[in-house]
C-alpha cells in the first residue's frame, strides 16, 4: 500500500532589505475622518483669518449694505428714517440737472481717454527707447504723482489764473496767444480739468506699462531692426500686442476712475460755470452735504454703481471677444 507524500507549505525565507516588494500602501482614510482631520488642520489658520474678515465685512461691505438701504430711505440722519420705496429713485432721476451730469462725466471721460490715456503709453515706449538713464526719468514722469491730489489741484488752481499776469497766459502771451479764461468759461473749464488730471495721473500709468515693456523679449526687436523695421513699425507690431492685456485692464480702471471723477470739478469750478462742469459724483455730493438728502444720495450711488457694473461686464464680454 502507496501512501501519497503529504505536501508541505514552506514559508518563504526572509529578504534582505530592499529586495523585496514594496510595503503596502496603508488603508485609504474614510472621506468622513479625513475631512474631519483636514479642518483640524486649517483651524489655526482660520482663527487668524477671522478677525481680518470680520473688519474687511464691516468696514467694506458694512456701509454698502447700509447704502442700499438707504436708498428706499428718506434720512438726514436726525429725525426717524422713514421708508419711502422708489420715491429716491423717481426724484433723483426726474432731476432736470442729472442729463447735464452725465454728459459732462461722459464728456470728461471721453477727454481723458482721448488725451490722457495715450500719454503714458508714449512716454513708456520713449523711456524704454532711449534705454539710459532711466531711474532719472521714471522718477521724473513719477513726481507728481507724489504730490497730494488737493495740493496739486490748488496749485494749478493758481496757474490757471485769468488774469494776463497768470502763470500759463504769461507764458500763452510769449508765443502771441491772448489771455485765456480757463476755468471761467465753459468752453474750456471740462479741458482744464482734464489737462491737469493727466499731469497728475500719468505717472502711474507710465510706470505699470514701463513694467510691462520689460516683459518683450528683446529678441523680436532686434529682428525687427534686422529687417529694417523702424520704431513705429516695431510699436505697432511687437509693442502694443505684447502689452495688450495691460493696455485694456487700464482703459477699464480708466473708464471707472473717470466715472466717479469729484475733487477736480469740487475744488477748481464748484460744478461752475453754468454747470459745465458738475459730474454725477459731484452731484451725489450736493444731495448729502448740500441738501441734507442721504436717501437720494444713496440712490444715485447705488445707478451709478449698477451702471459701471454693466459697463464693466460688456467690457470683458467684448474684450474677451477681441482676445480671440
């Protein structure tokens, strides 16, 4: 009788280290325990940046939230506010002196992209050009943005004197031009502003696309001029389309900064002459500090706000549109 030898299972003989198969991978942690332990981890940070929300909630978004209600208000901030629904709304905007505002604000904007907006690209362009010396020269175009807006627009308050011993009609009379009345005639009250609003903003701008013209690879000017390019030819086809995203984020800030145009108009002409000069924010002044009506004030704030919303959401549309 053949007994069937009885098979053995051997365990396997240990490896030395770093010749066996890797170590398992440990069990997954359940979705429930790790998001658990994931705020755990972000607790601290959360706890630091709580404060700073909380501040960013009250004095951001506090008095907007504030604004909006008291644009169905009627409130001088003394007697009871009273709810009067759409009443703002249909005064401000039954306000016979509201067309004259806007179109001196659009006027004002349009001046300012016109004549204002192109400057910076200019001199930014010719400082990157020249290429020597140009700490000198950015600090220079820079300089009066380092005067404060109300001391820069009272000097040239003083400049615009109408007088024939005013500073620019002394210098206007050297090349045989009359005495200008500036800012008292509404013929060129809107253009004053908008001249000394570009001295004392260009700097800025000049800077940023300064910057942003250091970003071009020098390689394509140089076989630009290899080609016999001359420097319109490279501005127009190596320049402008390299810095075109910085060119159209600046037109929008432009556009927005143009809309809630107030110290230029407030301290040189009041609005005046004849309301050439009066722009919508000025307007929402007057309705609070002026006439004592918080409610109408807010609610033209809150149009002109929904209004540069809307401008600034077709402005990315169209721009997005051109992008491609």
């Amino acid at each position: 009788m053949t007994s069937t030898p009885t098979t053995r299972r051997h365990r396997a003989a240990p490896q030395p280290p770093g010749t066996g198969a890797p170590p398992a991978a440990p069990a997954p942690v359940p979705a429930r325990r790790r998001r658990w332990r994931l705020r755990g981890e972000h607790a601290t940070t959360a706890l630091i940046a709580l404060p700073l929300v909380l501040v960013f909630l009250v004095f951001s978004w506090g008095p907007i939230v504030r604004g909006l209600v008291m644009s169905f208000q009627r409130t001088n901030f003394v007697a009871a506010d009273e709810w009067v629904g759409w009443e703002n709304f249909t005064y401000v905007l039954s306000d016979p002196l509201l067309p004259t505002a806007v179109g001196n604000t659009v006027l004002y904007g349009v001046l300012c992209m016109v004549l204002g907006f192109p400057l910076p690209i200019v001199l930014a362009v010719a400082m990157a050009e020249l290429r020597r010396r140009g700490g000198i020269y950015s600090a220079l175009v820079y300089l009066p943005v380092v005067f404060p807006p109300v001391v820069s627009i009272l000097l040239w308050k003083v400049f615009y004197d109408p007088s024939p011993t005013g500073l620019f009609n002394t210098a206007a009379g050297w090349v045989g031009i009359d005495p200008q009345p500036w800012l008292n005639s509404g013929g060129s009250a809107m253009l004053s502003l908008v001249l000394e609003a570009t001295w004392a903003g260009a700097g800025t701008n000049t800077i940023i696309f300064l910057a942003a013209l250091t970003s071009v690879n020098s390689e394509l000017y140089e076989a630009a001029e290899l080609d016999g390019a001359g420097i319109w030819r490279r501005i127009r086809h190596i320049t402008l389309p390299q810095i075109r995203g910085i060119v159209l984020v600046l037109a929008l800030l432009t556009v927005i900064g143009t809309a809630q145009v107030f110290s230029g108009p407030y301290l040189f002409t009041g609005g005046g002459p004849d309301n050439a000069t009066t722009t919508v924010l000025l307007m929402i002044f007057n309705y609070a500090f002026v006439n004592g009506d918080y409610g109408a004030a807010a609610a033209l704030s809150l149009l002109l706000a929904l209004v540069l919303a809307a401008v600034a959401a077709a402005y990315q549309v169209l721009t997005r549109k051109v992008n491609r």
